[in-house]
C-alpha cells in the first residue's frame, strides 16, 4: 500500500487550518482533522481516486474534493504526494485575481 506524503505547503496548510479553526470552532477542528486522516487512507487504497487536472500545463497532477478544501496531489513512484491543499473560496495559486485578465499569449 502506498505512503500519503505531505510537501511542505501542504503540510503548512493543514497545520494552519487547524489552529484558525480551533480558534473559532473546536468542533470544526475536529472535523477538518479527521477528514484529512480519512483523506489520507482514501489515497493510500486507492490513489487515482481524484481526477487528473486539465487546466494546468503539468501533466499528472490529480485533485480531489475533501468538503470545502481542494487537494492537489501527484504519484511519486509507489507513494501519494499531497502538494497542496487550499479552501474553495481560495484564488488558485499563479493566477491573477483580476476577472478581465487575458489569459492568451499576446
């Protein structure tokens, strides 16, 4: 069975997450931690269970859907590596936050 690893971001958003909830709703906490443990076992059986992502230009990199939050990850030879994990409302990283940006090369 395949190791869940965490890369740095990754793991700095979860640890993050966690003192921001506790500080607001202990009960949220909980939850947030316990879906990222039934999110690592889910990866670990069965680590094509998220989707390949299209829209960026590095190939092999799948997401899933855990509630609220988006995890990014990829296969590393027999393990998982989580590389980042963000909250819906979140802009996705590299991306201008302007709505009339033109994404087209010139």
């Amino acid at each position: 069975m395949p190791k869940v690893l965490f890369a740095p971001p990754a793991r700095a958003f979860v640890e993050q997450e966690i003192l921001y909830l506790r500080d607001r709703s202990p009960a949220a906490a909980i939850a947030f931690r316990a879906g990222i443990a039934r999110l690592g076992r889910q990866l670990a059986r069965f680590p094509q269970s998220g989707f390949l992502r299209q829209d960026i230009p590095l190939g092999g990199i799948y997401r899933i859907v855990l509630g609220d939050y988006r995890v990014d990850y990829e296969l590393a030879g027999d393990d998982v590596l989580v590389l980042l994990i963000r909250h819906g409302r979140q802009a996705e990283p590299g991306l201008p936050l302007d709505d009339d940006a033109d994404y087209e090369a010139p």
